[in-house]
C-alpha cells in the first residue's frame, strides 16, 4: 500500500507510479461503462448518470462543498464561529479600498475578454491559410506558455522607469525617450495603469482565443464561404457577414471562458503593483484577505461576491445555448 | 466544430476544387493592411519574449543599468555582452538536481491532463446527448463552478486528504488538477459535442448503436482536434501550477515551478536568475504546442469535411 | 528545498556515487561539493557538545520537518548549521523552504498538516498562528531555558503571546544602518555623520554640490506584496528618534493613536528627507519613483554615484550585485543612522522566531539545538560570506566572517544601544502588513499628506 502512495526519492518509481494511476482510472472507466451498456433498454438517467457521475461527484466533493462552505463563512467574523450577518458585505460595499477594488474589476471583465477575444479573432482570421500560418499562430500562442508570473515579469520590465538622465531599461519609456518625450511612471498613473495591467492579461489571452476561434473559422464550410463570394460579399462583408456568424457559438464560448478567468486571476496584478496604486481587484483582495491578512470571512464574502458577478454571464449562456437549440 | 448549419453532411461536394478557389480568394481579400495589421500583432506579441530571452543571457549588473536591446549594438561593437551564468545559477544553483524536478513536473502533468479530459469527455456528451431529468440545471450548475477560486477548496481538500492519510503523493495532486480542471473541460468539449450533426447520431442509433458505441465510434474521431486542443491548454496550466503544488504535494513531489518561483532568492532581489528560469520551463510547453498544433489543425480540417 | 543528508560519512559516498546519480539525492549533495552551489558546501563542521540531546533518548533515525521562507541560496548555509545537531542525535531534518511559506502555513495548520518547526519571519504570525488558530506549542522547558541564558528578555516577550513563551528568537537584523561608498565620501571630503543634525547637513551640502540624476539619498519600498515595508521601518527608526523609546512602545501597542502629534512629528523628520525633491531619490526619480523602486535594487545608484546614502538594514549586504566589496575600504559599508545626540543609540531590530507543532522529542530536541549558542556560533560558521547576525549572547563576533556583521553584533551588545522590534511586525496584521504598507505607499505614489495617512492607518486600527 506505501508503495503505492508514496513514491519517495526515485524517478523511475514515480513513472511506475504514474503509469499504474492511468491504468487504474482506465480500468475503472471501462468497468463503468461496461455496466452502463449491459441493460438491454436502461433507464435514462441511468445511463446519463453513467457518464456524468465520475464528474459530477469530483465535483461536489471537490468545488461544490468548498463553496458552500465559503457561502457560510462568509457571515462570520474573521476565522471565529461568530456570525454577523452581512457585516462582510456591507464593508466590501463601504470602505472606499473595497469600492475602488469593486470598480477596477467591472472595469476587467467589461474590456479584457473582449480586447483578448477581438484580437485573437481578427488575428485568427487574417493569418488564416497564409503562408505563414504555423509561425504566425506559434508567436501569438507562445505567452500561454509562460505563467502568468512569468508574463507578468516580462511586462514589469517593458514599463520599468528610469529618470531622466540616466539609461532606460524600460523598452516603453526608450521608445517615449527616443521619440524625444520624457520617462513616465507608467505604474503609477491612475486609471491607466489599470488598463496597462490588462495589456498583459490580454497578451496572455489572446493566444487561447486565436486557437479555438481558429479552429472554428477552419470549420466553416467552403460552400457558405463560396456562395457568399458568388453573391458578390468580399472583403470586410465576408468576415463581418459570413465568419462571424459562422462562428458565433465559438465566439460566445471564448468570451465566457475568458470572463471567468478574468475574474479569478490575481497573480498578474500582484506581481505588477501587488494591488497598489488603485489597481487591486477582487480577486487579488480576496488572497490578500484570505492568506495575507488571515480575515477568513471577509475573503470568503469577496469570493462570493464572484459568484454574483458571474451571474449574468450564466444566463447570457443559457440564452445562447436556448437559441442554438431553437435552431437545431 | 460549431458548424451551425444543419444539412445533412454527406451531400457537400469534394472539397478539393471549390476549396483551392476559396482560398484564392481569401487570400486576396485579406490582404494588404489585414496582413499589416498580423504583423503588428505578431510583433507585439513577440517583442517583450525576445526582451526575457535576451535579458537571461546577460549579467546581472548590465540588465539592472541598460535596456536589453543595447545589446545588439554592443554586440557590433564586438563586446562580450553575453554570459550563460544565469542559467548555470537557475539549473546548478541548488543542492537538488534540476532534472529531478523536470521528472516531477511530467509525473505531475501527464495524469492531470490525461484524466480530467476523459472524465470530462463522457460527462460533456451526458450533458449532450443523454436527455436525462435535471440535465439542464446540472450542466448550467457545473458551468457556473468556474468561477469558484482554487483558493477556496485548498483547506477543505487539504483536511479530507489528511483524513484519508494520502497527503502529500502524487495522488492528492492529479485529484486536485482533475477537479478543478472539470468545469471548463465539461463546458468546452460539451459545446463542440452539441455541434455534431444530429443525423450523425441518429443513423447510428438506427444502426443499432448504444450511447457507448456511438461516444467511442461517432464521437471520438469527431472530436480529436477539439480534444488536442484542450490538452494542450489544460498541460499548461498544470505545468505552469504552482499553487496546487505548493499546497498539496511534499518535498518529493514539488515540480520544476517551485523551484522557478525560489530563484527570486529569500527577498526577491535575484529575479535576473528568473528570466532563465522561465525560459527553461517554457521548451517543454512549446515542443508540446509545436508537435500537437500541426495535429489539431488538420484534425479540425479532416473533421469539418467529414462532419 | 531538498531533505540533505548531510554527515562526514555520507558526504564521502555522495562523491563516489555523484556521477552515476542513480540515487539523485546523493548526486545532489555531489553538486555542492563541485562548489557551484554556493557558501554552505565545504565549511568546515563547527563542534559541539553532544550530551546536551541526551536527555531525549534515542534518536537516531527519525525525521523533524522544517518549514521555512529562506530559500537558496542562504538556505545552503541554514542547512549546514543543522549538521552539528543531525551527526550529534542521528536525527535527520527535513528542510522545505519557500516564497509563499506565510500564506501556505496557515492553510496547512487549518487542514491538520503542520510541519514539525516553521520558521517564522516575524513575530505578528506567530501572533495570529496562536490566537487564531491555537496551533503552536509551547516552548519546552528546556528552550525556555537556552532563551533565558542566551537572550536579552525583551527577545522572550517578542515569542510571548497573551503571557505564554512559544518561540524562541532565531537570527536577527538591525535596521538602522544607512550604507554609502566609503571612497566616494573621502573622495569629496565628507565625515560620516554623528547625529542627526550632522546628517542633514551632510545632506544639504551633497545636494548643493551634485546635478543631474544625482541626488543625496536613493530610496525604494517596493517588494511585491509586500511593498511598503521599508518605508515602515524609515518611520519606525524616526519614532524611535524623535519621540524615544517610550512613545515608541505606546504607539505599537495602541496605547496612543497612529495619528499622535508625536507620530506625526516623525512622519515629517523622515519627510524632509525622503519627500524632499532636492535630496531623493539618487538615481531612480522623483520622490513618487520611491514606491515604485525595488527595495533590493534602490541602493544601487550607489555604485553608480548617483546616489550617496540608503538607508537599509544589514542583511543589505547581500542584496549587493556579484563582486560588489563590502568593507570600511570596500565599495560600500555601513554607519549607524545617527540619533539626536551621540549619548543616546536607538536601534531598530528584527528577528526570525521558531514555532514547534509538535511535541515528538526529536522535535523538542532540534528546537532546543536551534535556541542554543551552539546553532547561532554553528550557523555564523556557516556563513562565510557573512550577511548574517543573531542577537544570541551566546554568538562568538570572532565567529563572524566579515567587518560588517561584526559591526552588526556590536551595536547590538553595545551597552548603550536602546533596541526596539519592528513595530509593523507587532502590530496587528491589518496595520502592520496591510494598511501602513499602502499608506506608505500613498504617502509617495500620490503625495498623500501625513495627516491623512496617519488617520487612515488609524482608522484600520482593528
């Protein structure tokens, strides 16, 4: 039994390991769905239980228990059994360091996912069948391939600031400095700074939706694209009257996808400005809550206020999804 | 993949003819300022990744006194501007050999890849194609969990591992990445299931297939490109974790981002070592994606003429 | 970050097996040994007295875990000073060590999964750790003892929570030095100043006397999340000058409020220095740059004259670039931050403290190695490239490696030397990690005047 848990200091014991955990997951997924098949005419909700059950059990032990929990700790005092009712949400609603941070995030979810979205689209469809294709798509992509703290390095440095007078490391203000302007704290000036914190979760974002939106556009079927030409739509018409609807449950797919993440990423402006300088937003606040200042209640309220906001993406979706179906 | 066109697939032409046409055509029409505006993005997307790559070669003194790209004239000038010591610090500088990390990471990533997108796979065509009660409003409930922060299940799944006595091996870790992975991998691949035709489905059913067969024998191939895709993001955000592993793994389980994250040295100062530092994490992410993309490109292409 | 077998024996096989590095472990070791690994390889094993972990039975073959901030490359060095206890009792200790260890510990406490010993950067953890979570455990006898011996008591109350002795204080930092170039002082003919006149003297005349980017004074808080902190201790280190010792102690215990005329005062001391656009920031900006400068990197300008004093604690020493020489005729060195007058020598410390979270005696025997001289003069051994001081009677100066930690130890046992903690490490976590960082943080980023700063601080006051 140790020797399955535990693989201590030797590598070859760890791929042995590893090797024995897929085995064992694709045994125990064949065995389900050898049962799921057996009954001749099965129940339905036997069978969709026998491919959604593994998931949706992961599931409540794994997001949905932790999530009521939070909903309950939320109306506690710090980390006490105290309740207090609303008190947490009324400080997020009350103190202007909260108001602020409540702002920048509408500000986040309303910009990021449709600058990274429009981008990835327009570039996806531009580079699309081009010569250059693969290379082209490898250099939007690469950022996915760095971690955020990575990136979020790579972005210090290109706004770091040096006065006047001395050398610049900063490749922003040595563009600033060239075109004969003077170094700015880039960081510093509010709202901007914001936006310029976004840039580098749009660099990172881009290349998630260039691929999937790609992948769409390559499905559209040639004889829409070709009839369209026939009937004389080129251009800007094509992309605007054909791609885009073509694709529209990817682009809704993508945007959510992205607005999700939006709302829970926090380590890029904590390496940024670490939520300094009026750049903090829930997310981050909520770390900072939750395992800075230990405030078990108050992180636990700002996460919840999370699941609020995602609220209208939700039913946005389910609209979509509804739409879709009425078609089919 | 979301072909929302209902007709039924096997009456479009060969592809060959209209299909070289079409791209002439496109080509045409993207160009010039389209192609312009590609390479304005391709270079800003570039820039700063070449600023990291260039700043891992030089010493730590010239990176914090002179922009990166000094460095090109420099190198004209025939100066030495270049030294492999960050990257002799970043491979060498522990007492742990960095090769035993790389051995962790894999060990880490490949099941928590692996298993969240076959759980993933079959509950995605529950949702879709399986008309069981409260379908619906479990697919909207596993959708909406998303959004639920990591941070928030660590003490919880921490508490029950320790309950269970599995703290702290490889098992903990591939669980926890499975689960958190599953919201978005259902919803993803759930979307590209819905747009398989549903006479596809409907002539295996009257094949006589079951919903099994019709998952492995209809689906599957179908899906392929869908599939590449997804494995190549959820490998990234689990190679590039450091959270999940911090928390739930030990000593003998920590992967190459832990020992990344340390080289900023006990006070943050060294972070001119983390520039190499990340480039040695990045190969292994973009071997990934240069190997797998080619795949999912054509995969995507075989399926749109298939389906 | 890696369990170290370390002893004589076991060294001699890692050599052997370090190039087959079948058993990567070993091979590791191997890596030190090639000396690309750092300080802590080849040093010399410091002696100590064995029977001292006698009295905890038999220990040979167990395992302590160690969880800790310190990451390489000081943790080589901690690592070795363990090697003394290890070869004494056969105990063998588990180092993990990381940049998110403050966040993480919590979360390990709460699910039922504490390490044996966390090293705690300051004593507000230990704080929040006790009354919180109730999770540490007393300090045994037997380091209560060693602490008696070998601390001045005001370093056992820091480990004190509500009246019970949990930790028992590790290394130490003094913050109230201000670093300069030795040469370039003698170079234009200036004296290290002696109080705190002489100093803004001193300043004024360098601010007289450079143009361009050069200022007297080169400064920088930033440091992640953490940033804002150096600027807590500039305002501490003016409490303590300004005020004394006595408002000091008020002030961290709330016994006045954050925004007293007295604190005020002493916002404005370091004001006129740090917010002053005539002496700051040498090298990096205007007063606003100082936010957003990194603290590790806001001496530099030193090097490159364009700055002539920062003010940093010792374990700047090591924050220097590769090569820089640290000396009284190196390329830099410290002085004392001047007090008032010469007769009084307020000094701003710091310290790591050890929490126990379990009682097994393998534990209670490496805590008690840890609060003893033995550690603090094994641990200075060590270190040969210095950077590192205790504030543990025990520690021998003549263990130290270079002039400058010497310096360190000096101050702190000189008999004049009036030594107060950290007061944002004290405070409560709201304050001391949270609102004086950003406050700070405003009081430059966006010229936010002290009053408001003050009363904000205040405010949060939980």
């Amino acid at each position: 039994m140790d020797w399955l848990l535990h693989a201590g200091d030797d590598p070859v014991h760890k791929l042995l390991l590893m090797l024995i955990a897929i085995g064992l997951f694709v045994a125990l997924m064949a065995i389900i769905l050898f049962v799921v098949d057996r009954p001749r005419n099965p129940a339905r909700w036997f069978v969709g239980f026998g491919f959604t059950g593994v998931a949706l059990l992961l599931l409540l032990a794994g997001l949905v228990y932790p999530a009521v929990l939070t909903i309950w700790t939320s109306f506690l005092r710090r980390n006490s059994g105290d309740f207090i009712g609303l008190d947490n949400y009324a400080r997020a609603f009350t103190e202007p360091q909260f108001l602020v941070v409540l702002g920048n995030t509408a500000l986040w979810v309303l910009v990021a996912p449709f600058v990274a979205t429009f981008l990835g689209l327009v570039y996806a469809y531009v580079v699309d069948r081009s010569r250059f294709e693969k290379l082209a798509k490898g250099l939007v992509f690469l950022p996915m391939a760095i971690s955020m703290v990575g990136a979020s390095i790579i972005w210090k440095f290109v706004y770091e600031f040096k006065p006047q007078g001395v050398e610049q490391t900063g490749l922003l203000n040595q563009f600033l400095v060239w075109l004969g302007g003077e170094p700015q704290q880039w960081l510093l000036s509010r709202p901007l700074n914001t936006f310029l914190i976004m840039v580098v979760f749009v660099w990172i974002q881009t290349g998630f939706a260039m691929t999937l939106l790609s992948a769409s556009i390559k499905a559209i079927p040639t004889d829409i694209t070709e009839a369209a030409r026939l009937d004389g739509v080129s251009g800007f018409g094509m992309f605007w009257r054909i791609t885009i609807p073509s694709i529209r449950p990817a682009l809704v797919v993508v945007l959510t996808t992205i607005a999700m993440t939006t709302l829970k990423t926090f380590d890029i402006v904590r390496t940024m400005t670490a939520g300094q300088f009026g750049t903090s937003i829930v997310a981050l606040e909520f770390y900072d809550q939750g395992f800075r200042q230990q405030d078990a209640g108050m992180a636990a309220a700002l996460a919840v206020l999370l699941f609020v906001i995602v609220v209208p993406v939700v039913v946005y979706n389910v609209r979509q999804q509804r739409k879709v179906e009425e078609i089919r | 993949m979301t072909t929302t066109t209902p007709q039924v697939p096997t009456v479009r032409p060969p592809a060959s003819g209209i299909g070289s046409r079409a791209r002439k055509a496109r080509k045409a029409l993207t160009s010039p300022w389209a192609s312009t505006l590609a390479i304005v993005i391709a270079v800003l997307w570039t820039v700063p990744t070449v600023g990291l790559l260039v700043t891992s070669f030089r010493p730590e003194l010239d990176i914090r006194t002179s922009g990166w790209w000094t460095v090109f004239g420099d190198a004209f000038a025939g100066e030495g501007v270049f030294s492999l010591r960050n990257y002799e610090t970043a491979l060498y500088g522990s007492s742990t050999n960095m090769i035993e990390f790389f051995v962790n990471s894999f060990v880490v990533t490949l099941p928590a890849v692996f298993i969240p997108i076959t759980i993933a796979l079959l509950a995605a065509y529950g949702f879709a194609w399986i008309d069981f009660k409260g379908r619906d409003i479990l697919f909207i409930a596993v959708f909406a969990l998303q959004v639920v922060p990591i941070q928030i299940t660590l003490v919880p799944l921490l508490s029950a591992y320790v309950d269970l006595g599995i703290n702290g091996t490889f098992w903990t870790i591939w669980l926890s990445h499975s689960i958190f992975a599953l919201p978005l991998a259902i919803f993803l691949l759930h979307n590209f299931m819905k747009d398989v035709p549903r006479s596809l489905v409907e002539a295996a059913r009257v094949d006589g297939a079951g919903h099994v067969k019709i998952f492995f024998q209809v689906m599957m191939p179908l899906l392929t490109p869908a599939i590449a895709a997804f494995a190549i993001f959820q490998f990234l955000w689990v190679w590039n974790d450091l959270l999940v592993a911090l928390v739930m793994g030990d000593l003998r389980t920590f992967p190459l981002t832990v020992r990344i994250a340390e080289l900023a040295g006990s006070r943050g100062g060294d972070w001119h070592v983390l520039s190499a530092g990340a480039f040695i994490s990045m190969v292994v992410p973009v071997i990934v994606f240069l190997a797998l993309q080619r795949y999912f490109v054509r995969g995507m292409l075989a399926g749109a003429v298939k389906g | 970050m890696r369990i170290q077998k370390f002893g004589g024996r076991r060294r001699g096989l890692a050599l052997a097996a370090g190039v087959a590095s079948t058993a990567l472990v070993l091979g590791a070791c191997a890596d030190t040994e090639d000396g690309s690994g750092g300080d802590g390889g080849d040093v010399e094993a410091f002696e100590i007295d064995c029977s001292a972990y006698e009295e905890f039975g038999d220990l040979e073959g167990t395992t302590v875990s160690v969880y800790t901030t310190i990451v390489e490359p000081e943790a080589e060095t901690q690592q070795a000073s363990y090697e003394p206890f290890e070869e004494c009792t056969g105990v063998e200790v588990e180092y993990e060590a990381s940049r998110e260890m403050e966040a993480q510990l919590p979360v390990r406490v709460q699910a039922g999964n504490p390490p044996d010993i966390a090293i705690l950067p300051q004593p507000g953890l230990l704080n929040t750790l006790v009354t919180e979570y109730d999770a540490v455990l007393p300090a045994p006898e037997s380091v209560e003892a060693n602490v008696d011996e070998f601390w001045e008591p005001v370093w056992k109350e820091y480990g004190t929570v509500d009246g019970t002795f949990y930790a028992a204080p590790l290394g130490s930092n003094v913050k109230s030095f201000v670093w300069y170039s030795p040469s370039m002082f003698a170079d234009a003919g200036y004296e290290v100043p002696e109080t705190w006149d002489d100093l803004l003297t001193l300043t004024e005349t360098i601010a007289g006397e450079t143009e361009g980017a050069a200022k007297p004074w080169c400064a920088g808080i930033e440091s992640g999340d953490a940033t804002g902190w150096p600027a807590t201790d500039w305002i501490e280190d003016m409490v303590l000058r300004s005020a004394g010792p006595d408002v000091y102690d008020q002030w961290v215990n709330h016994e006045i409020p954050f925004d007293d005329p007295a604190i005020v005062e002493s916002f404005d001391m370091a004001g006129e220095i740090l917010k002053n656009p005539d002496y700051v920031n040498g090298g990096l900006g205007g007063v606003d740059s100082i936010a957003t400068a990194s603290w590790t990197d806001a001496g530099y300008p030193i090097l490159e004259g364009n700055c002539w004093m920062h003010r940093a604690a010792n374990f700047y020493a090591t924050q220097w670039p590769e090569g820089t020489e640290v000396g009284p005729e190196g390329d830099v060195y410290a002085f004392y931050l001047p007090a008032e007058t010469t007769d009084e020598k307020p000094v701003l410390v710091a310290g790591e403290f050890i929490a126990a979270f379990t009682d097994r005696p393998e534990v209670e025997a490496f805590q008690t190695y840890l609060s003893s001289s033995d550690w603090a003069n094994a641990k200075a051994v060590a270190t040969p490239a210095g950077g590192w001081v205790s504030a543990n009677l025990g520690l021998d100066p003549e263990n130290l490696a270079t002039d400058f930690d010497q310096l360190t130890v000096e101050t702190l046992q000189d008999p004049a030397t009036v030594s107060r903690f950290d007061g944002s490490d004290l405070m409560p976590a709201a304050v001391g990690t949270d609102s004086f960082w950003s406050g700070m943080t405003e009081w430059f980023a966006s010229d936010r005047s002290t009053e408001r700063v003050t009363s904000d601080i205040e405010q949060s006051w939980p």
